[in-house]
C-alpha cells in the first residue's frame, strides 16, 4: 500500500503481485456519494483517479521494480450513512441495507484472480466491489478487459492534451458542464459570484453531460 499526497488531498494505491507483475489500484475516499460516470469521463470529467493510474502504470517501474498493471480505480465512502429504516426492522435486512452503502463504485480490471485479491467471495458473492455475478458464473458490472483500460489510458492522455493546449492558449470560456438544471457544475464552483454565467449570453453557453451505454463508450 501507498499514499499519492495532490494539493493536500490524499489517496490511496493498494497493489498485489502476480507472476512477478504488479498490479495497483488507486482509491479516492469521499465523503459524500460519488459514482464513477463513464458519461463524464468520456467528456473529460473525473479523470483525476484514471490519471494517477495510468502515470503509475507509464513510470512506476522505476519506483516499485516490477512491470506495472491497471487494476482499476475506486471511490471509497469515508463515513458511515445514516440509514433511514423502520424501528423493528429485521436484522437480516439491516445488514443487507448497511452492506448496500458500503458497496464502491469505479472501475475494475475484469481479471477473475485480481478481483479475488481485492474481494475473497468476488467471484461468489461480492459485497464490497461494484460487480454481478451470474448463477453460471459469468461477472458483470463496472469491469473492463486490460486491452479496453488500455484504450481508455490513451483517451485520458489526448484529454489532458487537450486541457493542457486550452490553458496555454488562455481559453476561460464559461461553457461548464451540466445533467440538468439541478445538477450543474456552476453548483460547486467558487468563482460563481465573479463570473455572473448566463446561458446564452455573450457566448456563454452550458454543455450537456449526455448519458452513454457501457458498450458504446468503449466502441
């Protein structure tokens, strides 16, 4: 286990060795409910994790002595929830409702041996891990091959480019991301009282978060 310490905020890498390879895992804790969204990762959106993966994975070796492999990316709940249930509720469901909130959401190298490493009942019962398994064994979820986590590196790296290319040409358009008039990014930003955004003015203008099927993000 390890720590990457950016700006005062801390995650985690967990890593398991294999046939002389290792494989990391990198995890965001949060205190508040975050879901990995392919959708806002295919616009460039909550790609920091994904970055720290695959730069672990380009320049690790030298640090760790061992080729490196992407296991996946994690987002850790960093309190308890408070549950909202009946008084005599039974016990059994308690658990289970308690279990639901521990549940992780992110993004998970579909290697059945690596997913046991994180989780022992993974290919049974997973509790912790965002997967599914079948009654004839098949698993499902947020999982994706080595070969599609190696397409999605390659999509992060042309989208810090394009960040990177905006920023030196001195882009600060407002145009901020948003779901729906409750779910904007303006919601959470710090320079809202300086930048008075309003859509359609003077070349502002929101950009939609559209909702993409798993099989169409990766073709």
């Amino acid at each position: 286990d390890g720590e990457l310490r950016v700006g005062g905020k801390v995650d985690r890498v967990d890593g398991w060795v294999k046939d002389g390879r290792l494989y990391l895992r990198v995890v965001d804790y949060k205190s508040g409910r975050k879901a990995f969204d392919l959708s806002a990762v295919r616009m460039g959106l909550d790609i920091q994790m994904l970055l720290y993966l695959f730069t672990l994975q380009k320049e690790g070796a030298a640090r760790f002595g061992r080729e490196i492999e992407p296991a996946g990316v994690l987002y850790l709940p960093a309190r308890d929830e408070i549950l909202s249930v009946e008084r005599n509720v039974a016990p059994e469901k308690l658990r289970s409702e308690r279990e639901k909130q521990l549940r992780r959401s992110g993004l998970l190298l579909a290697e059945p041996a690596v997913l046991q490493a994180m989780e022992h009942d993974a290919l049974r019962e997973p509790r912790y891990l965002p997967l599914r398994v079948s009654r004839d064994g098949n698993l499902s979820g947020s999982i994706a091959s080595a070969a599609q986590l190696g397409r999605l590196g390659r999509h992060v790296e042309r989208q810090l480019r394009d960040i990177a290319r905006e920023l030196h040409q001195g882009n600060i358009d407002a145009d901020p991301w948003f779901r729906s008039e409750n779910d904007s990014y303006c919601g959470y930003c710090q320079w809202a009282g300086a930048c008075h955004f309003q859509d359609g003015r003077d070349g502002d203008h929101l950009r939609y978060i559209l909702p993409v099927k798993t099989e169409d993000f990766w073709r």
